[in-house]
C-alpha cells in the first residue's frame, strides 16, 4: 500500500484520524508509521524534482525505535541517507542534504519532533556517499570514544524505507568485518551500553519517579525498554544478525546455540512492554510522556508481571555480559 498526498498538512490530517485504529497492535502500528514516513518521502522528492531532476541511487534509513519498529504512538525523527554518487560527489552531496533537510521538515509537519540529538539526515554526520560512510564507520571504531561508539549503537538499528536496501546491508557487514579483527570492539560497545535505571527496591519495590511532573510513575523508556533493547543489540552484533526490531533479533537468536532457553522468556517480557505502553497513551500525551507508565493503571497481576521483567532485564545484561566475555576470553 502506499499513500498519495500531495501536502504535508493533508497528510498530517490524514494521520492524525487514522492512527487511532491500531491502539492495540504495534506491529501494525509501526507499519502506518512506516506508510506515512515513506509519504513524506514522496512529498520531498517531488517538490525537490522543481530544482534538479537527479539519478543517482541512494538509501533513506530510519533508526531509534522506527528502525526496530518498536515506535508507540508519538515517537521523534532518527534516520539517515547514503547514496552513490559516480563523479559528481559535490554535486551529490549538496543536493542529498537539501532532500535531507526537505525530509526531516516534511517530518516535522506531519508530527514527528526533531530529534534533539540531531540523528538526522538534514546532519551531514547522517548523509554521506558509500564510500564516505565506510570511512566514518572505521573512524569511528578507531577513535572508541563514548560518542562514536554510541553512533555504531544508533546505526546499528538503521533500516531502510526508500531505495537500495544493499546499501546499510553493505554497511552492516563492514562493522561485522571490523569487529571480527578487533573483537575488543563487541566489549566496548557493551561497556558503553550497559546501564540500567535501578527500578526494583531492596524489598521487591517497583521505584519510581521521586518528584517533577511523573511524580509516582515508572520511566519505562530507560527502567525497561533500553536495558531489553541495548542487551539485545549486543548479542545480534556479536552474531552478525541484520534484523532490526529487538524481537526479531531474539527471534533469530532463539534459534542459534546457547541461547534458546533464554530469549523465549525474554522476547515475551519485551512484547508485553511494547503492548503497555500503547493501552497506557492519553491523546493528551506529549513525546516525553509517552515514556513513562502509572503504576496506579495496573492491576495487582500487571504490577508483579511488570516487577518480573524489570528484574529479568537485569538478568538478561547479565547473560550478556558472560557472553561477550567468554567470547573475548
């Protein structure tokens, strides 16, 4: 299915009476985001086609939670474009950061927010050529400072909607290949990935949010989701795994030695995540409260289940750790 629109504000209207339809499915909820993000695609290029008609090939990915699909009913931009540029690579680039630009306004309009660390193709840092993505890959493997290995984390969950898919597969085996000649790579990225907010008190006690606006709440963006999220990206790195969405990934994984018995528990506590957070949105919500949970709106039974997978992510970084370690060893 593809949609035809052509204004950002008629596509908005569009979204914003629809998207109400999937409450209760997430995978057919990151499918309409997936519909209305590929529009705003269209859009740009068209009104870009008054400039400059161009043939060269290129890829428009998405990363964050669109990239693993995991995206609730608001969610901000994170994406980027590669192409191939022949020999006008001046020429390329200028007019792929026009589009990116085009993009991530059209994006805006229609009711994504800009992503306040600039992941974005309208970022040089996000729009390259093939080959000067290759470079920056190995750049940033080099330099393994904080910020350039939580740039392979981010690219990592990349996914293309528009264009050469081989691309970011091309890409992805390069980091592959890398980490194959230096697997200290696999413990660094561990290292500056794995951090939990501590969520469950010395006495079995859900923690929450101790003052502000989520007073009494859970973050469940950072006490869960990324904890789930971040460990799970580890092991598909480790495995050379392509999916993207972290139950894809433990889907796959499921079926691979050594970790069978521990993804089928796993995988069930992050879909039930990914279901609360959709029954918990108030169309009242800003992106910010999207990320946090009322412990007041569960039922006793939800509270302990909730409970248990707070303290299985803690037990899956724990798995993951042994596993990069015994790997390194």
């Amino acid at each position: 299915m593809e949609l035809s629109f052509n204004s950002y504000q008629s596509l908005k209207k569009w979204k914003e009476e629809q998207i109400i339809k999937y409450r209760y499915d997430a995978s057919a909820l990151n499918e309409f985001h997936d519909l209305i993000m590929k529009a705003v695609i269209s859009i740009a290029l068209e009104r870009l086609k008054i400039v400059r008609s161009p043939s060269w090939k290129f890829a428009w990915y998405t990363m964050g939670s669109s990239g693993r699909k995991e995206q609730g009913f608001l969610s901000d931009q994170d994406h980027g474009l590669v192409f191939e540029p022949g020999a006008a690579e001046a020429e390329a680039e200028a007019y792929f950061l026009q589009l990116g630009e085009e993009i991530s306004k059209g994006l805006y309009a229609v009711g994504y927010p800009y992503c306040e660390g600039n992941v974005m193709c309208s970022n040089p840092l996000w729009c390259k050529s093939l080959s000067k993505w290759k470079r920056q890959i190995q750049t940033w493997m080099q330099e393994e400072s904080l910020q350039t290995i939580r740039n392979l984390h981010i690219f990592y969950d990349s996914r293309v909607l528009a264009g050469q898919k081989d691309y970011i597969a091309e890409l992805k085996s390069f980091i592959h290949m890398n980490i194959q000649k230096s697997p200290h790579l696999l413990t660094r990225m561990m290292e500056t990935s794995m951090h939990i907010k501590k969520s469950v008190g010395p006495f079995g006690q859900i923690l929450t949010e101790e003052k502000g606006s989520h007073q009494g709440d859970l973050d469940l963006k950072y006490a869960a989701f990324i904890p789930y999220v971040n460990a799970v990206r580890i092991l598909a790195v480790k495995e050379g795994l392509l999916e993207t969405s972290t139950i894809a990934r433990m889907s796959k994984l499921k079926e691979m030695n050594g970790y069978k018995e521990e993804m089928g528990k796993y995988k069930s506590n992050f879909a039930a995540l990914l279901k609360w957070r959709l029954q918990s949105y108030r169309q009242t919500d800003t992106y910010d409260d999207t990320h946090y949970i009322k412990l007041k709106s569960l039922s006793k039974s939800e509270r302990n289940e909730l409970k248990n997978i707070l303290k299985d992510g803690k037990k899956l970084h724990q798995f993951v750790i042994r596993a990069i370690e015994e790997g390194a060893d």
